[in-house]
C-alpha cells in the first residue's frame, strides 16, 4: 500500500475508533483506558522489536504502533484520566503569566506523559535504523503543543462545542480572535516539515525503510497542517466525525484532536 494511503486510513480509522470510545458511557471509560494501555504496552515493544528493521514493512509497523500508543493518551486525556491539577476554569479577571499558569496547571500532566512516552520510544530504539516510531510520536507531540498554544492565544474557529462535559473548563482558555502572532509560523513550521520529510522519502531509494518513513510523516504533517487551517476557516470540522460518535452523541475529540488536542488530526489522533 502507498505510505500516504495507509497514513490516511490510519489517522482515519484511529481517530474513529477513540471518537467512539469517547462517546460511550462513561461508565465504560476505565475498562476502554486499561484495555488500551495494555495495548500501548504492546505497541511498544513492537516497535523496540522492530528496531533494527530496515525495510518498508518495518517503517509502516513502527508507524502504526505510534499511532496506537498516541491514541492511548488522547483517549486518557478526553476521559478525564490524565490531564492535570487544576480543573477549574479560567477566572475572567486573569491575564499575563497567571492565565498561563493557570493554563498549564489544566494539562501539564498529560504533556508531562507525552514527553516522557516519547522519550522512552527514542531509548528503545536508540542508534537503530528504524525510527519511524519516535518520529511519528514526536510529530504528533509538536503538532499538538502547536495547535494548544495557538487555541491558547486566540484564532477564529475553536470548535469549543464539541468538548465532553467534564473537560467544559478547559473552554474558559482558549480566546476567540482574528488571529495571533504564533500562527504564521505554526502553519509555516507544518509546511516546511511536510516538503521536509517528503524530499527525504523521494531521495531514498523505493520500497526501502527512509522511503516509507519520509512519505508517512509527510503525509502526517500534511494533516497536521490541513487541521492549523481549520482553526482559522469557518468549518465545523467535528461534523465529519459525528457518524463514528456511540449513540448519536456529541463528538469530542482532543485532541485531538483534539488535540489544549485538543487539536491535531483526529484532533483525537493527530491534536
């Protein structure tokens, strides 16, 4: 299968899968958030077994299994298991440093995951020549914290009414505005690293582990900059998802999906 096909149908299937987990009864949350972590567990070791995997195969299984450990933590955090101290919304007199604070405190814990989750995967696959894995985690990460810091200054589309109940805080953060300093250099960042990893894809040799690695995260970042666009355009994006929601229910995604997703292609899976 071409890489930016199978990029596509798994931020399509992945980003289904945990809108439907997530719209479930929330009664069904920590049994989905514990069958995922075993999940993630082994997604790990797959990708520190494949390490030293060379071919196109490997690249296409380490990317897969990065996107099955990041669907993992959107789904801990958009249930309301790991997201941070503070789940308070933001009082209406804070600004400055404050609101920072203060916006941090409503997530550091699940950055805090993230980070160390992508360190992890750059131990177990330290000086091997597959590194589809941690590429790909570490692209989510950055297209995640971009898309946070850009709903945090302000852009024009929040698409803040698909959050679930218990995360209805987190919408006292973000600001509604033209736009913000930030976001030029975002959908610049997104842009230079698709044609970036793309010209690595088309200077490897076909069918080789760099041909498929490079294809797969431009196909990535290319969705990462397709989502930056939606929060400056008037589309509802959640409405494509609504048909994967359990039982008719809003969709919430991060982050994002997603996603502070809470925005990134799912915004569950790339937020």
């Amino acid at each position: 299968m071409p890489p930016l096909i199978f990029a596509l149908l798994t931020w399509f299937v992945g980003t289904a899968a945990v809108v439907w987990l997530d719209s479930r009864p929330r009664e069904t949350f920590q049994t989905s958030h514990r069958l995922g972590g075993l999940t993630a567990l082994l997604a790990a070791a797959v990708i520190a077994f494949y390490a030293d995997d060379s071919s196109a195969a490997g690249a296409y299984i380490g990317f897969a299994a990065a996107i099955v450990i990041w669907g993992w933590h959107e789904m801990g955090f958009l249930m309301g298991f790991v997201a941070g101290p503070r789940r308070l919304p933001c009082p209406p007199e804070a600004q400055g440093w404050r609101r920072f604070r203060l916006a941090m405190a409503t997530v550091i814990h699940h950055e805090i995951a993230l980070g160390a989750t992508l360190l992890l995967l750059v131990a177990l696959t330290w000086g091997q020549p597959n590194q589809a894995g941690p590429l790909t985690f570490a692209l989510l990460f950055g297209m995640r914290l971009s898309a946070k810091f850009n709903l945090y200054l302000g852009v024009p589309n929040l698409s803040d009414e698909v959050f679930p109940a218990h995360l209805e805080y987190l919408k006292s953060y973000f600001r509604k505005r033209a736009c913000n300093a930030l976001y030029p250099f975002s959908l610049a960042g997104g842009i230079a690293i698709t044609v970036w990893a793309w010209s690595v894809s088309e200077s490897a040799p076909v069918a080789n582990g760099t041909w498929a690695t490079g294809a797969l995260l431009a196909g990535f970042a290319a969705l990462g900059v397709i989502e930056h666009l939606f929060l400056v355009l008037p589309i509802k994006d959640a409405a494509m998802w609504q048909w994967a929601a359990s039982s008719g229910k809003p969709v919430s995604r991060g982050p994002a999906a997603q996603p502070a997703t809470i925005k990134a292609p799912t915004r569950a899976i790339i937020d």
